[in-house]
C-alpha cells in the first residue's frame, strides 16, 4: 500500500507512538483549562482530568495514548455520519435544503436562519444537522437501525450505544434546538415531526464511544471512500474529498479558521469533548479532553492536533 502523503512526506519517517506520548506529557501540564459543555447537565460534571489520543492508519494499525478506550458521547462529531448517510441516500438533492457554507456563527445560532429563509448555512452547524437529520428520518427505513450500524460496522466495535441518559438530559434542556427545528419547520425545511428530528439527533449526538472507535470510523475519509475497519468502499473518493472540504470549512464552527491556521486538517468537534481529523490518503484520528473554549471545540483536542500537525507536517497546506 501506497503511505506516502501527496505532498511526497513518507509517513514511516515518523514515531507516532513517541509523538503521542510527547503530545501527552504536554496536555497533562494543562488539565483543567476550559469549561465542560455545562449546558448540558450531564456532562456539567465531567472532571478535567483526562485525556485520550489515537491514530489510525490506513493499512489498520492503531497508535493510542491516555484514556483512549475511555467512552464519551461524540456530539456533534455524528454530524459527519449522519452526512455521510444523507448524502449516500439522496445525493446532491441535500444541497437544495442545505448550504455549504461557513457560518462564522456558533454552532448553535438561529440568526442566518431567518434571512436565509430556513436553509441552513451547513451540514455542521445544528441547523444543518436537524435537516441531515431529517433527510435520514425520511429516506433510511429504520433509521436509528441504520445509524447504529453505520457506527458499529465503522468503528469495528458491535457494542456501540446511546448514553440514555446523556440524551434525556440533551432532551430536557435542549431549548434552543428546539426552537430551531420549530423555526426550520416554519419554513417546510422539516418533513418530519420536530419531535422524532430531536428524538433522532439526540440518540446521534448520544451515541457513546473512544477515541479509537471514533478515529477508525472516519477511516473512510482518509482512505478515498474506503473504510479499512470492514473492508467497504463507503462512499466514493470525490464525496470523500467533499466531506473533508466541509468538515475544514465548518467542521469546527466560528474556529474553521483557526483550526485552518494552526491544523491544517479537516476536522469535526464535539461539545462531548472529542474531535476527529483526516490527514488525506494518510490516517485518521481522534482527540479528546473535556474541557471545552468559549467556540465549544474541546482546548486542550485542539492543542493536542495543533502540535500534531506541527511535530509530523502533516498538514492538507
Ligand atoms: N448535542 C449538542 C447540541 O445540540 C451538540 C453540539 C455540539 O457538539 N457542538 O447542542
């Protein structure tokens, strides 16, 4: 198998095990910076005092530091699955009901919403995911089925769950993706109930997995389409290209751009506090600290990537 980055950087140069266990001495310096997602009341308690890493490439082999088979809900990481299913259901037909653009606004803003006329500004920002959401509901038969074992067939790991209890808390004071999903309805973007979207993006937002889980199931996006972990081409190399394009556009919300200027990854945050990223053709992997800055995109996650880019040039510039 071909391992060399297209930038002609020969992979097998690097010690990723010595890398991630320099990333790792570094972070622990910092432990308890940030806020954890407090709105969320489940996760308001979450100590912080760990941190995972793992990598995976694309011939299968995993490098893993700190608690990386430590479970947490992945958030908005699901957005990037939920996509993927979307986009393998009804093709470009999404884009009529969802832009693909940067929002410059946080993850959770209604305010482009209403001059936008209801559509979106993209897939990530939670606007975008209700209609994804939606789009699933309405074209995936069991959808929930069809997520589960989109994830597990992923990840490799036939354990993957909802964190109930997570999603009830979500459930109960989940106003603003409420109001959203109203909102988005107003304008005929929803075909669906809103009940069963936020019923249907909680389960997603819920769901409970590693950081080795959640680094094998981008795999596919790292490898043209093709996802190592159950031998599948999952969807093609040019909307495999397509998702790391939005996922560096948008994957880290009102952050793309700093995520742009000190990654230089594709990548997709959770308020759960991991974050996955692509190096292209190369290797997937995921991040995860708790402790989130004022974007919701995990501090310390996105430390860890920053220095990861750096200490491998691994970078898509
Ligand atoms: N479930 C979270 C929410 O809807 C997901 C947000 C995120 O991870 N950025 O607020």
């Amino acid at each position: 198998m071909d391992l060399r980055f297209p930038s002609g950087c020969d992979i097998a140069q690097h010690d990723f095990a010595d890398i991630l266990e320099t990333i790792h001495a570094e972070v622990q310096l910092r432990f308890g910076e940030g806020r954890p997602a407090d709105y969320i009341s489940a996760l308001a308690t979450v100590p912080l005092d760990g941190f995972g890493m793992a990598l995976v490439l694309r011939d299968g082999q995993v490098f893993e530091v700190g608690q990386s088979r430590r479970p947490f809900t992945i958030q908005s990481i699901s957005k990037v699955h939920t996509l993927t299913l979307a986009l393998d259901a009804v093709g470009d037909d999404l884009w009529e009901r969802v832009d693909r653009e940067p929002s410059g606004d946080s993850f959770n803003s209604l305010i482009q919403l209403e001059y936008e006329k209801g559509i979106p500004r993209n897939p990530f920002m939670n606007a975008g995911a209700l209609v994804v959401a939606d789009v699933v509901l309405s074209n995936c038969g069991d959808a929930r089925g069809r997520l589960l074992e989109f994830m597990r067939s992923r990840s490799g790991n036939a354990d993957v769950a909802c964190d109930e209890e997570v999603a009830r808390s979500e459930a109960a004071t989940g106003h603003r993706n409420l109001a959203l999903a109203h909102f988005i309805k107003s304008y005929g973007n929803l075909h669906n109930p809103v009940e069963d979207v936020l019923d249907f993006y909680y389960l997603q937002c819920s769901l409970s997995m590693d950081c080795v889980d959640l680094a094998r199931s981008v795999q596919y996006l790292a490898g043209n389409g093709h996802c190592s972990v159950s031998g599948r081409d999952v969807v093609s190399g040019e909307l495999a290209t397509r998702i790391n394009a939005l996922m560096m556009t948008a994957g880290t919300y009102d952050a793309a751009g700093d995520f742009a200027f000190y990654v230089g990854l594709p990548a997709k945050s959770g308020v759960g506090g991991g974050i996955v990223a692509v190096v292209p053709h190369v290797l997937s992997l995921c991040v995860w600290y708790p402790g989130l800055d004022d974007k919701g995109n995990s501090l310390l996650g996105r430390y860890a990537l920053h220095r990861f880019s750096r200490m491998t040039g691994l970078s898509v510039f």
